[in-house]
C-alpha cells in the first residue's frame, strides 16, 4: 500500500539556518499524524513547504505515490491538501460564507453563486464533522474557536483529504480543543488524513496515531503513539531528560515594588484595577494568579509606566514612581517582560545587536561622547547570545528571523544584564516550548536569589505555583487573595480565580522555608 | 553607514545573483523607464537616439549644464535628507513644498528688513530665519500628530497650499515690489547674495548640501536620537516600551525636515532668484519625496537621485529644444522613471517575502 503523503530527503536552508535536514515524512491515509518539536525545530517550515509556500532545497514529495511539484498553496489544493495556519487568514467584516468562498470560481461566472446554494453546502461540510458554525454571521462576531472552525471548513471545501494544522490548540479554551479532537476524529473516520503540529505531549499523546519528532530540523524518530511514553517523547523532543526545577528557599529582604491602594482604567475608560495594593520584597517571587482579562494587562503597565494610574501610590525601592516614566522607572532599576514581547519588546527589522541595548542606547558604553558603538553593542550581543544559549547566526541577523523562543530568551537576557533591583515578567513563557520553557524559570529565580524583586504575571496556574513564593489572585481588577503556594488547595484557587471565594488577608513574605523547598518536575506533560 | 553596510551584508540575504538584482532594482527601473519613454518618442516621430543624445548633452556636456543640474540639485537634495529622516522615523510629511516656501518668505522678510546687516551676520541670519520658517510649518504637522494624534498627512499635505497662497498674497501687497508689474518682492539687498565659489556660479547651497549628506548618515547610524528614530519608525510599542519619548522624537524630526525644506527655500531666495517670486519652487517639496524614496532612503542615494532628477530636467530643456519634443513628453518621462522605481520597490517587497 502506498502512503498517501511521502516526503524524502527534504532540506531547506534559510540564511545561517538549516531548517530541515534530509527529513523524511511520511503520511499514511486515515491517521492523525502528530509532529512534535521544539520552536525552532523545523515543523512549520516542513509543513509549508508541503503546502507550497516555500521551495525545498533538496528532496522529493510523493502524493499517493505520485512525485508532486507543488509551487504554491494552490498546487496543494488541487492535490487535496489544506493548511490552517495558526495566525488565520479571514476577512473580518466578510460572512463566513463568504470567507469560504473568498478565490473560489463561482459555478455561474461572472456571478455570484446563489447564496442559498452556498450555505446549503456548507452546512452539508458542517454537519458532517460537527464544525457548526453560523454561515451568514460575520467572522468578527465569532469567538476565535469557531474562527478555526470557518478556517477548517475553508479547506474541507476546496475538496482537502489531507488538512494540515499548525498548533491550533495554542488559541483554545480546553471545551474548545476537546471539539477540535472531536472534530478530527470524525475527520479521520470519514478517510481523511491529519497532520497535527504540536509543541505539547499531552495533545500528541490524546490524539494522535503516529507521531514524527523533529529536534533541530531532524527527525529524531517516527512511532505509532500506543508504543511509546510521554517521557520518551519529551527526551526526543529535547534530546536530554527534563529535570525538576530546585527552588532553594526564598531569602526575601525589604519591600521593593510597593502598592498602596492603585485604580487604573482601561483603553476604553472602565475601571481595571480597584484598589490594588501589594509589596514584592527583594529576593521572592510573587505570583499574580488570574484568569486572562482581570487587570493583568493593566497592572503590567501601571508598573511599567506606560499607564498611568487614576489613584494611588506606588513606591519603587522607596521612591515615589507614582507618576514616573518608563524611562524613568527604567533608570531606577526596573525591568520589563512584556506579555506581547513581538509588539513591545523587539524590533524586528533591526540587527540582534541593536535589540540588545534597546533602552540603554544612550547610556556608555554603548554611546560616548553622543557617539553609539557598534563594537560595543555587538561585544554586548554576542556575550548575551553565547550566554543564554540563543540560535541565531550572530549580532547582525535581524531580529524579525529568531523564533519564539529565542527571541524571548533575547530579552530576558537584555532586561536581566541590566541587574535589575525588580523585574516585572508577564507571561514570560507564553509559546514556548519545554526547552526554552524551563530555561526561562531558571533564569527567574536566578533572578530571585540574586536578591531581586521578582512580580510574574501569568495566567499558567502551574507556573505560578512552581515559582512563586506567594501568590495573589487577581479578579476583576482586585486582589481577591493571598495564598501560599507551599500549602494551597488548588481547588480553593480556582474558586478564587473565578471569584467566587474572597480571602482579603495580609499574607507576609514567607521567611527562609524548610529545607525541602518546594520541588517541582519541569512542565508536566 | 559602512558599519550598517557591513551589518546587512552578513547572512541575511538570499543568494548574491538575486541580492545584486535587489540592490540594483532602482536603477534597473530607471532603464526600463528610459526605454519605454524611447518608444514613446519614436511614436510621435522623432528618433529616441537623438532625443536622448541631446538629453545628455544638455545634462552633462558642459561646465555649464553640470553647474545648472547641480544648482538644481541642491533644494532637491536638501529637502530629501530631511524626508530621509522622517520617512526612516515612518513620519509621513509631505508638506515639504509649503515649509519652503515658509523658508524663502522668511529669509526674504528678514533680508529686506535688515538690508544693512554686514555680508556674515546676513549670512548666518538668513539661515536660521529659513530653517525657523520651514521648522515651524512643519512643527504645526508635528503637534497635531503627536497630541491630538491628527494624521500628518493629511495636515502637512494642506498646509502647502496655505503656504503658497501666503506666499502670493505677500507679494502681490505687502512686499510687492513697487517698480514692478510682476508679482514679486524687491530685490534682496547685495549682501544677502549667497557666495560663489571663484570662478563658477556655484552658490554655497551646493557645499552645504554636500557636507548634510554624511552629517544625516551620521545621525541616523551613530547617535542614539537617529537609533531611537529607527526605533520609533520600526516599531512605535516597542519604543514606548524602551521609555522612548515618541511624540517628542515626531516633533525633533518635523522640525529637522521642515527646517531643512525652509533653508532650501531660503537658497533658491538668496541663491537663484534674489527676491521673493511667486512661483518659487516647480514642485520640488513633491519631487523630493521622489527623491528620497529613489534613494532607498539613504542620504547617499539621495544625493545621487537628487543630481539624476535634476540631470532628467535640465536634460528634457535641451532636447525640447534641440529635437523640437514638446514639453509634456518630457514630462511624461520624468512620470515614467517615479512610477517605474514605485514599481521596483513593490517588486522588492514581494521578492523579500516570498524568499521568506
């Protein structure tokens, strides 16, 4: 029997980057084929070359034991393959129906087909693999679930037997990626094939019937996913074994971020944060738990100074930075991970070098005498880069090319270089993959025995609870609870997220604990 | 500038066939435009090889037709550095045109109020006066943008014409000049004559020009205000993030663009015309955006693309009137090579993203 999808020997090569190595790959018809790897590791690139978007170097591409040239998504098409990208590509204000349709000839030229017949058909596809969606509801009213859905739909109606998916659970609640493997489970039942790019075991592990592993543009090894273990994937993924995270006691000093009774709106005028008051000393890690869209946004920026608050105080190692610039805050001796770290925290079309010195372009050694450096600025760079571990050709790549993860290991390197006296990290591990994951917590509580003072916003329960030294839950713009992560009832923290229990009592900075610490496994698959 | 040069030409590009293709992708848009408009000319009946001889001729056959592309270059090239800057900081200022005049109104009021200031006071004066001219009506732009958030666009676009219709009125009534029936201010007084250099009729604007160049490339790539301009271009958020002050850094280079534009005016004032006419500038506030974006904007190719822009018009003068070709073919032609290098530059954009 031949595969349905057979690739041989590809190899892509981007400048200073070997993407994919001689991979091989093999899809058979009816299977849910999971391609596991690190960011960085060469599955989206596999992948978009299948789908015509790039070129290989190297290698030949069999469909259904047919060599295929495939210049572009369309070739892919006509050969029944269909791609959803993890970044859609819907016109927001156009129907769903419309959407779908959208580069499809219409069956009456130079009309549009009848909008009844269009909607009947689609909700034939619809119905078929429980993908309900509205036809006639415009893509900006529908929540980013059912936006993959319409994605989906868009390629099982161009005729796709094989659907390629980059990481779509990245964007789901859990109900909605529960639909999702419904939805591909129907798909497969029904003679299609699926291809499911993922960076998470516990999916692979639910889902998939085979699953290929890609570490540094290699495939590492193929396996049907019923003969093999979580712990084997993951040391094929990383090709290391994971090791806990030791967290050495917390030694915490004075307050150095202090809140006294802070309120903030939002972009559109309401009130984000009501009454928020807190203290991170020097050397603990204070956890800001929450679900996503309670004031974390708006506390990352209160802190930052790039909003300022309507009332309150907020004291930085004893100064008044109420009203204080980000330059300002800057100078006094506090760092910034921000959440969105491709909006705020880098320019892509600069070089690596001139990232790394992103807010101290002024400062020597990179400027003298209102002369900037370069040698400085890349001496600067390449220690960061060689230091932290960070893939790239070198100080004069531009940052726009680093994946996920290095990219963020780039600024955690150039914020934590400044030492420091606090660091406000939001979400600092949000589309990373285990490796750089567990590197960047590393480097936290690094962070926190050099004596600084750490505040980690993230809406990752299980990172909070591996890191902080307390925990303050945040709900509708108010600390609802301080809980201590060595003795909290999970339970009782999520009825607290949802804000059903409040806690509103003082909790003081745990003074150096037991020996035992609280060790925890790296990202638990 | 070599250290960006160097910068870029370690890794990131494709394969040095498809690279040099890029580099070279203005000038190739210039031949091709050429060679269209030669079609063109053979339409109406003359022949492209005399055409286009007597247009090089006339652009570069004598001491005279490079010292007349030359001095036609200068405000070109002015107002193109600053357009380089603000263009690099995505400041979108196309109110070039109305900052020149601004400039020239300026330097003429100021000339003709002090005409007894000794030569240099004159000088330094007249510099200052046509960069605060031009600074201003591009700091109007500038606070709208960077308070009220109003797109500059928009108000630089239409503030031109309040500039040129102000520009009129002064010289039709207040600084008409008496003796005259024509439209314009008097004559400037003998000290407010920008110097030569001996021997050619090469007014100081040309050094001046030329010394701005490296001074441009200098502030972009060496000091930190040109590295938190890139910064505020490439990626605003980000440079709110880095404590970049951005709505100060819109208004330094609106007042550094415009102030640029006014002291091109002021030269053609002190420099060409010796007194405030109405019709001071052919459009250069426009053409210079032309310029700049031929010129990748880099200070370097603004220069080049300024000398050739100029070189296109003093050219077209000679061949309308060597091959009898009507004006607005040579118009046509200028039109083709700005539509041909917008042209090179989308093609650019889309090699750049296919090659990923």
């Amino acid at each position: 029997m031949t595969a349905l999808v057979e690739m041989r020997g590809i190899t892509k090569r981007f400048p200073g980057v070997l993407a994919n190595d001689h991979v091989d790959f093999v899809l058979e018809a009816g299977e849910i084929h999971a391609l596991l790897g690190e960011n960085g590791a060469g599955k989206t690139t596999l992948m978009n070359i299948l789908y015509g978007l790039y070129q290989p170097d190297e290698g030949v591409i069999y469909v259904k034991g047919k060599p295929a040239i495939i210049h572009s998504p369309h070739d892919a098409i006509q050969l029944g393959i269909g791609m959803v990208h993890q970044h859609f590509q819907l016109v927001p204000t156009f129907s769903v129906a419309e959407n779908i349709v959208l580069g499809l000839p219409s069956r009456r030229e130079p009309f549009l087909e009848s909008r009844r017949q269009v909607h009947q058909r689609i909700a034939e596809v619809s119905r078929a693999y429980g993908l309900t969606v509205d036809p006639s509801c415009p893509v900006w009213q529908l929540s980013v679930g059912e936006q993959q859905r319409v994605e989906i739909l868009k390629a099982l109606y161009r005729g796709a037997t094989v659907l390629i998916l980059d990481e779509p659970t990245a964007v789901l609640t859990p109900q909605e990626c529960e639909r999702l493997f419904d939805t591909l489970l129907a798909l497969v039942q029904s003679g299609k094939s699926v291809i499911f790019i993922s960076h998470k075991l516990d999916e692979v592990m639910a889902i998939s019937h085979r699953v290929t592993v890609l570490r540094d543009g290699r495939v590492v090894g193929t396996a049907r996913t019923q003969d093999i273990s979580k712990q084997e994937l993951a040391r094929m993924m990383v090709g290391r074994e994971m090791r806990p995270i030791e967290k050495p006691p917390a030694a915490p000093a004075g307050p150095v971020i202090e809140l006294h009774d802070i309120w903030a709106h939002d972009d559109r005028g309401l009130p984000a944060l009501r009454s928020v008051s807190l203290q991170v000393h020097a050397g603990e890690i204070l956890g800001i738990a929450g679900v996503d869209g309670n004031g974390q946004a708006e506390l990352e920026e209160v802190l930052t100074g790039l909003r300022r608050p309507s009332r309150g105080r907020y004291l930085l190692a004893g100064q008044n930075v109420t009203h204080a610039s980000a330059r300002e805050l800057f100078a006094a001796g506090l760092a910034h991970i921000p959440a969105d770290r491709n909006r705020f925290g880098m320019v892509a079309d600069m070089t690596l070098a001139e990232n790394s010195i992103l807010g101290m372009e002024g400062q020597p050694p990179f400027t003298r005498l209102g002369m900037l450096r370069y040698r400085e600025m890349e001496g600067h760079c390449s220690r960061l880069i060689h230091e932290y571990d960070i893939r790239a050709p070198g100080p004069a790549a531009f940052a726009g090319t680093l994946s996920g993860g290095n990219a963020q290991k780039l600024i955690l390197a150039r914020e934590i270089s400044r030492r420091p006296k606090a660091l406000v990290a939001a979400q600092p591990t949000r589309g990373l993959d285990i490796g750089a994951t567990e590197y960047v917590r590393r480097k936290l509580l690094e962070q926190r025995q050099r004596g600084c003072a750490v505040l980690l916003i993230s809406t990752e329960l299980e990172e909070i609870l591996a890191l902080s030294d307390r925990i303050a839950v945040i709900y509708e713009g108010q600390i609802v609870g301080m809980v201590d992560p060595a003795c909290v009832d999970i339970e009782q923290l999520g009825l607290m997220m949802a804000g059903a229990v409040k806690e509103v009592c003082e909790l003081p900075p745990r003074m150096p604990a037991g020996p035992e610490g609280n060790p925890i496994e790296g990202r638990r698959p | 500038m070599t250290q960006r040069a160097a910068l870029s030409t370690t890794g990131q590009r494709p394969s040095t066939a498809m690279s040099l293709l890029l580099k070279g992708s203005p000038i190739l848009a210039v031949i091709l435009a050429l060679l269209l408009g030669a079609l063109i000319i053979a339409a109406v009946g003359v022949s492209p090889l005399a055409a286009y001889q007597a247009m090089v001729k006339g652009a570069f056959g004598s001491p005279r037709a490079l010292t007349q592309a030359s001095l036609r270059a200068v405000p070109l090239l002015l107002i193109s550095l600053g357009l380089v800057l603000a263009f690099r900081s995505r400041i979108w200022n196309i109110g070039a045109e109305g900052q020149l005049y601004m400039g020239a109104w300026a330097a003429a009021l100021f000339a003709l109020s002090f005409p007894d200031l000794p030569p240099a006071l004159m000088l330094m004066g007249l510099l200052l006066v046509g960069f605060a001219g031009g600074a201003l009506w591009g700091l109007v732009p500038a606070l709208l943008r960077a308070y009220l958030g109003a797109n500059e666009i928009v108000t630089s676009l239409l503030l031109n014409y309040v500039a040129i219709f102000w520009v009129s009125y002064q010289v039709r009534l207040p600084m008409k000049d008496p003796t005259s029936f024509l439209p314009q201010s008097a004559v400037l007084p003998a000290s407010a004559s920008l110097p030569v250099l001996p021997g050619t009729r090469l007014h100081m604007g040309v050094i001046l020009g030329l010394i701005l160049v490296p001074a441009i490339a200098f502030i972009l790539w060496k000091t930190p205000l040109g590295y938190r301009l890139r910064v505020v271009g490439s990626n605003p958020n980000a440079a709110r993030f880095a404590g970049i002050n951005v709505p100060l850094h819109i208004i330094i280079v609106m007042v550094i663009s415009g102030g640029l534009a006014g002291i091109a005016g002021m030269i053609e004032v002190a420099g060409v015309h010796h007194r405030l006419i109405q019709d001071i500038s052919p459009g250069f506030g426009f053409t210079a955006i032309v310029v700049a974006l031929l010129g990748q904007l880099h200070p370097a190719g603004a220069l080049l693309a300024a000398y050739f822009f100029a070189s296109l018009v003093i050219g077209a003068d000679s061949m309308q009137r060597i091959v009898g070709l009507p004006v607005a073919l040579t118009e046509v032609i200028q039109a083709l090579v700005v539509l041909f290098v917008l042209a090179s530059e989308a093609f650019r954009r889309r090699v750049r993203r296919v090659v990923g």
